[in-house]
C-alpha cells in the first residue's frame, strides 16, 4: 500500500496515528536541526518533519530531495507548534520514521504555485505539470462537478445519454470543418461534427423523446479566448414541445448549476429581450444587462445643425456614463483611439459633459446650443458629474462601436463584476441573415430552424422578415448557449433550403438522410445546446476556456507538449492515397 490517507485528509483528530503518506515534494525548508517538507498531491498539503536529532541519516536523506521528487513516506501524526489554518491539514505535521523515493525529477521548467513564473507557451508545452498547480486542478474539479450536476439535472427529467458518431459528413454551413481521409474509401472523407445537429434531430424521428450528451465537437476557425478547434457542448433535444418548454425546462438547468455549484439564487425568473431590443439598446445580441449605460438614439433631433459628420450619418447614437465628467482630455483621447481601432471602427467620438452647475461643455459647441445639448442630456437621463459620448455613421457598425464602449465604460467604472450574474434569453431573432458580398441569404443558426407561423406570409416575399424560433442564452455579455425549435414538416425544410439558395440535387446529396426520416413521421421537436466550456470558465471567474480543458491547444490550433498538427509519413500518404502539394513559400 502506497498510502493509507491523502496529503489533504489528517487533522488533528488523528494525533499520535501511524499512517503513510505518498505525493510529490513541493517545498523544502532547513532549518538547521529541522527539516520540513511540504508534501503535495491532488487532495492538499501535509507537512513532514525530519530531526536531525532523533534521526540524522534520515534527516540528511530529506535534504537531498528535490522539487517534486515522488516520495513515501511513514510517520507519526503530531500536533504543529506553528500552525496554519489555511489549509486543513495545518494544525498537524508527520514525524518521518520512514523515507523511500519512489521517483527522482529535474528541476522542474517552472514553479508550481498558483502564480506561476511560467509563461503561457511554457506552461502548455509542460501542461502535465502546470495541472499540477491547485488553480489549475480545481478549475478540473469544477468542471467535473459542472458535468455531473448536468447529468444529474437532466436524468432526473427522464432525458436520455445517448452518444452519436465522431466521424460524419461534412456541413455545407457555418465555420469549416476538419476533415479525416478515409483509407477504404480513397478519395473520400469523413468530418468531425461541428455540433450532432441532424443527428439529435434524427433521434426525436426515432422517438427517443428527450436527449442529452456532454459532446466533443469540432470547428476549423480562427480562435480567441472563448474559443478552441475542439471544445465541450451540453447538446440537448426535446419532441413534442414548443419553445416556452424548452426556455423553462434549461432555465432550470441553469438555475440548478449557479444553485448547487456556486450557492447562487436567482430569484425572480430570468428575463427576456427580443434580438431587435438587444441590438438597440445595447448593440449587441449577448448584452450584459449587469449595468444600465443603454444606447439612445439621436439621429432625430442631432441632425440639422451643420454638423455634417452627423449631416450625412445614417445614426447616431449615444451613452451616459454616470460620475466621469470629470476624465481629462487624455482619457477621452484614449477612448477616442479605442473606438478607432480596425475591429471596432468608429470615425470618431463626440462628447459632452454635464457640468455640477448643470450646464453642459460639448465637443460640439460651434453647433449645439446650450438647449440642443439639454435635449441630449435629458434624453440619457444625464445628471451633473456625467459623460455623454455619441458616434454616428452606418447604423450596424456604429451600434458595434457603442457596444464596445459600452463594455469598456463599464470595465473602468467596476460595474462587471465577475461575482454578480445576470442571465437572460435573448429571442425573436431573424431567421436569415443577407450577405451582401455572394448576394444571398444565410441561416443565421442553421438551417433547420423553424420560423415564426405569424412571420410565413414573408417566407416568399421578403425572408428578411421572418422571424426564427431561436433562443440564445446569453450571461454576463456571454453567449453561453443557443437553439431553436426545429422545422419537422419537409415543405417548409424545402422553403428554407430554396431561400438558402440550395437546389434539389444539392439538398438531395447533403440532406437527403434527414429529409427521407422526415416522411416517416418526424414529431415537433427543438433543442439548445450550451457551451460548456465557457459556463466553466464563467463559474471559475475566468475570461479564457483555455484553463479549464485539461489539454487545450494554443492561439495557433497547436498542441505544443504533443506537437500537433504535424506532417504523415509518406508511407501514411501514400495508403490514404493523398498528395501534399508543396508549393513555395511566397
């Protein structure tokens, strides 16, 4: 027996008890006649004490232990005389009768505290030591427990786990897809699900009923925080309901994950905004409702004052930011700089202080009167001792830029606190979504979801119009999961295919799988999937999934300790009956 108790189990209880213990070594102090050591694994900490007074050869043995050398060691639990009740094992240490190293390490690349001098490159091409750090290890422990409390939640509903296949075709939407050769079949090729869209929905043909699966799925796009080419979905399907069973039925779900892992309450029910809302209060479709500062429209009363940059705008917009009236002109200029950077794109930034006196000092001044600007501070509700800020140009692109603001407003002010959430169902978005560089329309989920019945008569005459059965659950600015309810009645799935452009052979070769299952019967059905990586990092208090998946890949899609991707043999190659093109570098 390698051990009878854990590193984070003794206490003062088990003084004078015999035990054995076994981990890693994570510090080291000699104090001359003593000897301590600070043994580690994935429960906690137990010190060990060494005399080189009762016993110098197994003191001067202790000595030559090195960082995160594995060791055993057996002794006697006794009371600290320096206690630390910081850890649960801190009111006790172990008097070593015995030592034995197990395994020897070299100094390790980096340390192994929660702050860790290891850059970000370092700590993912030595991840298997980097889990080693309790953060690190308790954002896993999380999301264990994120994984069973889901489970737990959706059995107790009769939903069942059913698992659906990892290589499949390739989706003619959404981001692209990573595809694998196939070696019986030359020249063809599987794909890796970007979600097991078709294949819940082919479940509620089968009459599963209620599905559920914690799913690996698979996109080939550019990555940032939130965002990895293999990550985790909570993927879920309901037949014979409409969308308030789907809102009420994962409103639960939530509402038990923030209860049960975090102790949080939400005490009324979680709110709803429409898509149109969202954009026009916020400029955004995942709002972070944690702070007011909403956007007000201005393009009725700004215009006509020979100030052609609003002249010739097609919007203009505005925010208060209460108590910064007060921001020097260098912070302004720094907000101005943000809001011109190339993602966001803004011209530029008007502003407007609301002066203790009550009167208003402008940007704008050679063009609004004092009455003018009277009219923008009531419209905010501007009080003495605010910033008005206001942009105008295209209208999408200059809700973008209030959107970004707004955040950045409320970053500097505290208001987004990582300890307060706010959930809310965003709904009603468009069904279709045009782009106007290929002239056409796209999904704007996919394209198996179910318009509005109020929204048909515009199905043929105006698709912009029309409405989806959608639904995103957004937290804290954060898109953490979406769905719809599903098109089950094949004429209106090829409505929707004719109106994404797609012809009879083209839906017949990607789809014609589902459409066939759709003769048989298919029940109304919808479903939601979230994005369980990010619902971890959010309960972590974290801004990045990364460090939250045991072994993630870095901002390039490589997995730096395995070095992948990488090339094939040739004699890989040559079985797969594939040839790389090598052309030169430009």
């Amino acid at each position: 027996m390698y051990r009878t108790h854990t590193n984070g189990e003794l206490n003062i209880t088990k003084i004078g008890t015999k035990v054995t213990l076994s981990g890693w070594v994570h510090r080291s102090r000699d104090l001359g006649g003593m000897t301590f050591i600070d043994l580690r694994d994935r429960y906690g900490l137990t010190q060990l004490v060494f005399n080189m007074d009762t016993d110098s050869g197994l003191c001067k043995q202790a000595r030559e232990l090195g960082r995160e050398f594995v060791i055993q060691v057996t002794g006697i639990v006794t009371e600290r005389s320096n206690k630390n009740l910081k850890i649960p094992t801190g009111e006790i240490e172990i008097a070593v009768t015995e030592l034995k190293v197990l395994s020897k390490s070299i100094t390790p690349p980096f340390t192994l505290e929660e702050k860790s001098d290891g850059g970000d490159d370092l700590r993912m091409k030595f991840r298997y030591l980097d889990l080693r750090r309790e953060v690190v290890r308790k954002n896993l422990e999380l999301r264990h427990r994120m994984a069973q409390e889901t489970r737990k939640y959706l059995s107790s509903l009769d939903f069942l786990e059913i698992e659906t296949p990892v290589l499949v075709n390739s989706t003619p939407e959404g981001a692209r897809d990573f595809v694998v050769p196939s070696r019986m079949n030359p020249g063809e090729f599987y794909a890796l699900p970007q979600s097991p869209q078709t294949l819940k929905q082919l479940l509620m043909v089968a009459g599963m009923d209620r599905y559920f699966q914690i799913v690996k799925c698979f996109r080939d796009e550019d990555l940032r925080a939130d965002r990895q080419p293999e990550f985790t979905q909570i993927d879920c399907e309901m037949a014979f309901v409409d969308r308030e069973d789907i809102l009420e039925t994962f409103a639960g779900l939530i509402r038990h994950l923030f209860k049960t892992v975090l102790g949080v309450d939400f005490e009324e029910n979680i709110p709803r905004m429409t898509f149109k809302d969202a954009m026009e209060r916020y400029g955004c479709d995942k709002p972070d409702i944690r702070f007011g500062m909403e956007i007000s429209e201005f393009t009725s009363f700004a215009k006509g004052k020979d100030f052609k940059v609003f002249d010739s705008a097609d919007y203009i917009g505005a925010i208060c930011a209460q108590g910064c009236a007060e921001y020097t002109r260098k912070q302004v200029d720094e907000l101005t700089a943000f809001v011109q950077k190339p993602q966001i794109g803004a011209k530029g930034l008007i502003y407007a202080r609301v002066n203790d006196d009550g009167t208003i000092k402008s940007s704008v001044d050679k063009f609004y009167s004092p009455e003018d600007l009277a009219v923008w501070a009531s419209t905010l509700g501007a009080k003495a001792g605010d910033m008005i800020f206001v942009m105008a140009g295209d209208k999408k692109q200059t809700l973008n830029a209030l959107n970004e603001l707004r955040l950045e407003m409320g970053s500097r002010l505290g208001l987004r606190s990582k300890a307060i959430f706010r959930p809310l169902w965003v709904i009603d978005f468009p069904l279709l979504e045009w782009d106007e560089d290929s002239k056409r329309f796209y999904a704007m989920h996919h394209p198996f979801t179910s318009p509005m019945e109020e929204d048909m008569e515009y199905f043929t005459s105006d698709p912009g119009k029309v409405r989806a059965k959608a639904y995103d659950m957004v937290i804290n600015g954060v898109e953490v999961g979406g769905g719809s309810i599903r098109i089950h009645d094949s004429e209106i799935q090829k409505l929707m295919f004719k109106n994404l452009g797609m012809g009879e052979e083209e839906v017949k070769r990607k789809f014609s799988f589902i459409m066939d299952a759709f003769r048989y019967g298919a029940p109304p059905h919808g479903g939601i999937a979230f994005g369980f990586d990010r619902l971890v990092a959010m309960f972590a208090g974290l801004d990045s999934i990364r460090d939250v998946i045991a072994f993630p890949k870095n901002n390039s899609g490589k997995d730096v300790m395995i070095d992948t991707p990488g090339p094939l043999a040739q004699e890989q190659l040559d079985e797969l009956q594939l040839r790389i093109d090598k052309k030169e570098k430009q």
